[in-house]
C-alpha cells in the first residue's frame, strides 16, 4: 500500500516578528533562490525582496518550523527516498538547491556515505541552522558535505553533480524563472546529470484551492507575499525542454514517489518531476 505523507501549512499567526505573509504551502515556504519576479515597483518588489523576507523568517523562526510544517524527519526520508528511486547511491554527488535546515541533508548526508553533498539556500542563516544540525545528529560536518549562499539562478558547482533536487522551489517561481533556473542549472550539468523536483500540479484538487485562493487577490497583493505558483505537466514539460531538459518521469503529488526501506511506497502530495539533459 502508498502512502502519502500530510505536509501541513503553514499559518501566518506563527511569524511572529518577522511579519511574514505567505500564501499556504504543502513543503516549506520558499527560503530558496528566488531572486527573479515582477518589475520594481509592483507590490514594492526589489531585488533582495525575497531574501530580507526569508532571512527574517529564518531569525524570527526555529529551525524546524522556518521551512514549514509537518514532520520534519519523516518528510526528509521522503525526500530522499523520492531520490533514490530516481537513482541516487552511496557515491552519488547531490546538490541540494533549496536546502532550508537541512531537513532533507541530515538523511542525505549519512546516505551518501562515499559521495558528496553541496546545499544552497537564499538565507544564510538557514544554512547556519543546517550547519548545527549536521553537527548535533552526526558530531561535526562531514568533509563531503558543503553548505552555500546561493542568491541567485547562478549555481555554485565546480564539477557537474549527478543529481540536482528541488523540493517546494519551482513551486514558488513563476514559470519564466523556472526556465531561467533551469537553463544554468544546465550549465553546470553533465549529460547524465539528474534533476529532481517538486512542483503542484493544477488537476488536482489541492493545487486548484491554492490557485482559486491565489486569483482572488489583486496583482499588488499577490506579489506582496510569497506566491504559490501551480503547473501542468504539459507546460512544465515544455519549459523544460525550452530550458534543455526532458522529463523522463512524472509521478502525481496523489500518488506515490519513493520506496522507504521498510517498503512502504510513500510521496509528498507535490507531484515530483524528473529532468536529465536534452541529448544533442
């Protein structure tokens, strides 16, 4: 039998001095790179908008609930069984874009027990928080593990990874960024380079609430938060190819992702898409 892991959202009343608004989200919210968006002056937007909200949010925040709600361990052994059914091993090279506070990295490193772990995230604090939690579970972080500011879609890769992940990033971007953050992602890919991510999808009906809550707002408004952004895997699938990849699977957030060691199927109620890069 699947099983699909309930991610709570999270509620506004919970900020506390950060005086965070952000739409509800089934991962965590988006501390990740998200540098791009409307032009300056729409819902004040700026160019460091979402990294002073998020580095805020990070402070105001303790690390197990800055990235959202749910069950912090068990939704990081989700994740990564989600990446080894895509094909992560022990020696695999990961890059984690959007790390948070190392939910997903404090499974992932010990995992990768002969290969290399690089996480990014737009809050720096956050990557102190992932930083001390590594150190707490494991006694120090390990010499294959490297945590980065990434503020931008630049990514900080000297060698080309064998997976990227994603998880709850794209589901903040507005599809141009996607194609953007997808484009150099590419840059710094091998052929064989995997490319894991989460996004919601608009046929079902969770991400139709979230669309219906986000069409009731003015454009200010909308932009005056974090937005939640839902997709199709006909136009995902397009932005990618555009970008260079090609989706070679797609496993509905109704449905299950990964294989936990126990057996149990389970999935994160995001649909979970799967890229390589385009062959010439």
């Amino acid at each position: 039998m699947g099983r699909r892991i309930s991610l709570m959202p999270l509620s506004p009343a919970r900020y506390g001095r950060a005086a965070v608004r952000l739409v509800r989200s089934r991962l965590r919210p988006a501390a990740t790179a998200v540098a791009a968006g409307p032009a300056s002056g729409v819902g004040g937007f700026s160019s460091t908008k979402y990294a002073d909200l998020y580095e805020e949010h990070a402070l105001a925040l303790t690390p197990d609930t800055s990235i959202g709600d749910g069950d912090f361990d068990t939704i990081g052994q989700v994740e990564l069984a989600i990446l080894v059914e895509a094909g992560l091993t022990p020696s695999s090279s990961l890059f984690d874009f959007g790390c948070g506070t190392g939910r997903l990295a404090v499974h992932a490193v010990p995992f990768l027990s002969s290969g290399t772990y690089v996480g990014t995230d737009i809050s720096p604090t956050m990557l102190r928080h992932a930083a001390a939690l590594l150190t707490a579970r494991l006694g120090a972080v390990p010499a294959h593990v490297r945590f980065e500011t990434q503020p931008d879609e630049r990514f900080p890769a000297s060698t080309p990874p064998d997976f990227f992940c994603a998880y709850s990033v794209f589901t903040h971007m507005e599809h141009e960024d996607i194609f953007r953050y997808l484009s150099t992602a590419l840059t710094v890919s091998g052929p064989d380079t995997v490319f894991v991510a989460s996004c919601l999808q608009l046929d079902l009906p969770e991400a139709q609430n979230i669309f219906r809550m986000s069409a009731s707002k003015p454009v200010d408004e909308r932009w005056r938060e974090v937005r939640n952004v839902v997709t199709s895997p006909d136009l995902f699938t397009e932005v990618a190819r555009l970008a260079g990849w090609t989706v070679t699977a797609w496993h509905p957030g109704s449905g299950p992702a990964g294989t936990m060691p126990d057996g149990t199927r389970v999935g994160l109620g995001q649909s979970i898409v799967v890229m390589r890069p385009t062959a010439p």
